[in-house]
C-alpha cells in the first residue's frame, strides 16, 4: 500500500556512488526516465515518478550506488499523511464509492410516466412476473427480456420502453392503434339463417337476389356469387354485406330452483412480503384460505424518499362450495334471460320489437318460452 501512495508522487533524488554515469546508462537500458538531471560533486540529481522507484532501488542496490530520496511531491504524500492521522475519514470515503457503484444499479423507483393510472397496476404486474421491482439489482439481460415480454404479452401499448438510469426505471409507452383490415370475400353467396320479411338490401359485393318487402325462407338465396354477362360468361364475385329482415323466432330454457355454486364466506388472509436487495422477508398467514386472490405492488418510501425496497401483499377471498336456493321469481328471470341471451347470440345485432312470455313451473324448475319480433342481419355465408 506504501508504494502505491509513492508511486503517485513524482520524487527528487540523488546518487553517489563510484562512477555515477553508468547508472544513467542503466536507467535508460530499463526504460526509466529522468528528468532535470543536476552534476553534484560526488554524482548527481535528477527528478522521476514515482512509479520508477522500485527499478531504480535495484539498479543502485546492484550497481553499488547510493540513491536518497530528497524531496517528494504529489497526493500521494498527502494520502499516505490522511491516513496515518485519520484512517477511518478515508475508509468512508472508499466505502461510499463502492455503496454508489453497487447501489446504483438497484430499482430504486419505477416512474410510469404519462401511462393511464387503469393500467399502471398491470404493468406493474407484468415486470414483477419478469423479476423486476423495486429492490431489485437490474441487469441489461434482465432488462432487454421485460421489454420483450411486455411487447409481446401486451395488447394496449402499441410501443413499450424500458429505460433505467440513476436507480429509476422509466417507462415510455404509447397506446396501440387497431386498423381493421378487410378480406376480400370468398366466392360463395349469402343465404338467409330464418324465416322474414326484407327490410333493407345493403350488399357491398356479389349480385343482390331479393328485394325489399320480400318474403325469405330459411336457406334461401339472399346474394349470389355470379352472374352471367351478356354473351353468358359467368362474373365470379364474391358475395359480401347485410341484408335487414323482420324476423320471429321462439327460444325457450329452464332454470332449477337449486344451483350449486362458490359463494364467499366473508373470511379473507393476506400474505405480506418485503423485497430488499439480496432478500426478502415473508409474513404467512396463520389460516391460509383458498379462493380468489388479488395481488398488490406497493413501493417503500421515508417521506418523499424512495428506498430500494416494495411490497407484495396478496389478499384472498375465501370462496366455498355452497347450494343457492332460487325463489320461483328469480328462476324465472334467469330463464327469460337465458332466452334473451340465446337471442343474442344467434343474431348479435337483433333490435327487439315485441315479444310474447310464458312462465311455467315443471319438477323444482322454472321454464320460460319467449317468441321474439326483431330485426337482424340474416344474411350468412352457406
């Protein structure tokens, strides 16, 4: 360590000794270089760094020489005094070297930036499945695969970033853009899916094959895919578009007074753990509870200081089988909607215009028997 203070120096020396000019010969043959080299009348002076005074110690030790250093200059000297007279001044400062260098590469905030608040908690999430949260030593691999897996598995942001600097992992984000792109139809026609009455004709492509106010059988020809020109060459195109009928249909369903079903019992646990750099501490509940469960980042501050360090608390909400017994009322409203759902899901865009209702009870059971008057899209493809 002595040397390593010396060798930051720059000394002044002198060399006495038989024949002094053949030390020079020596130092210049080992590389060392003098500077402001003074005759004395037994030998000379000259001026080096310190870092050569190792070599010239063992070229006069062999030569036979005499080498004394006379003056020295250079922090070194000023160091070598600090820590004679105040060891621990320096060990500080050494040791808060290393606490920056190490602690600098630590999550120490996570700032989402302009990211809408409703989607903060997911993002969150997605980092913590990729082992990133406050506390946590980040790595560029690390990194690179959270801004990865966060392109990929997300369907909100258009472009994601990642970037950490100074102990903040900053996210940059912008939302995605969804452009419909359209196919061009099959060579096929479009036929009626039920019985109705045209009320309008809005095919975009393919040749029309009704009219309005005409009367539609189930399966029948609504656009047809191809025509003939006027010398009887068929015209392939496919057929595309909607074609608005009164339709009437009926749709029935059933509901048991008795269904078995998971209700929540009132009873919730929550399991605590705190991230710090290199470990974690857990806090289990004494009654673990299955069921549904919510899991919730929070980071550690001291006032407005942000600390490397966050929390995980997972809260579930017990949930045990159990038997829900249905008034006669409420089994027959589910029934009608079961109905109206089964509707809804033939023709998702059925505008209701009346409809006939018949409740009746069969074996610990409400049935319920609707006929709708709607308008619907019914043209489909065979």
């Amino acid at each position: 360590m002595r040397l390593q203070f010396w060798a930051a120096d720059t000394l002044r020396f002198s060399v006495t000794g038989p024949q002094p000019h053949r030390f020079l010969n020596r130092a210049a043959a080992a590389g060392v270089r003098l500077r402001r080299v003074r005759w004395q009348r037994d030998g000379y002076a000259a001026t080096v760094s310190g870092a050569d005074r190792r070599r010239l110690e063992k070229i006069a030790r062999d030569g036979g020489w005499t080498l004394a250093v006379t003056a020295r200059r250079g922090p070194g000297k000023h160091t070598e005094r600090l820590l004679q007279s105040r060891p621990g001044l320096a060990a500080g400062a050494v040791l808060f070297l290393l606490l920056v260098r190490t602690l600098g590469g630590l999550v120490w905030c996570i700032d989402f930036g302009a990211m809408d608040p409703g989607l903060q908690p997911a993002m969150r999430q997605l980092l913590a499945d990729c082992g990133i949260h406050e506390g946590v030593l980040l790595t560029k691999p690390l990194l690179q695969t959270a801004q990865a897996q966060a392109l990929r598995r997300s369907e909100v942001f258009g472009w994601v970033s990642l970037n950490f600097t100074g102990g903040c992992l900053a996210i940059e984000s912008t939302p995605s853009q969804t452009q419909t792109v359209r196919e061009p139809p099959p060579r096929q026609g479009l036929y009626a899916s039920a019985d109705g009455e045209i009320l309008a004709v809005e095919i975009e492509s393919g040749f029309a094959a009704v009219t309005v106010g005409q009367t539609v059988a189930r399966g029948q020809l609504l656009a047809a895919a191809e025509r003939l020109d006027r010398k009887g060459n068929a015209v392939p195109q496919g057929a595309g578009g909607r074609v608005i009928a009164r339709v009437q249909k009926h749709y029935t369903a059933s509901q048991s007074l008795t269904a078995e079903t998971s209700a929540y019992t009132g009873r919730s646990s929550v399991q605590t753990t705190l991230y710090l750099p290199w470990r974690s501490y857990t806090d289990e509940p004494e009654d673990p509870l299955t069921g549904i469960t919510q899991t919730d980042w929070l980071p550690v501050q001291l006032g407005r200081l942000a600390l490397p360090a966050s929390l995980c608390r997972v809260t579930t909400w017990e949930q045990l089988p159990d038997t829900v017994q249905y008034s006669e009322a409420a089994a027959a409203a589910l029934a009608l909607r079961a109905c109206r759902a089964a509707l809804l899901a033939q023709f998702p865009d059925a505008v209701i215009e009346a409809e006939q209702r018949e409740i009746s009870a069969q074996e610990g059971a409400e049935t319920a028997a609707v006929t709708y008057i709607f308008t619907a899209n019914i043209a489909a493809p065979p």
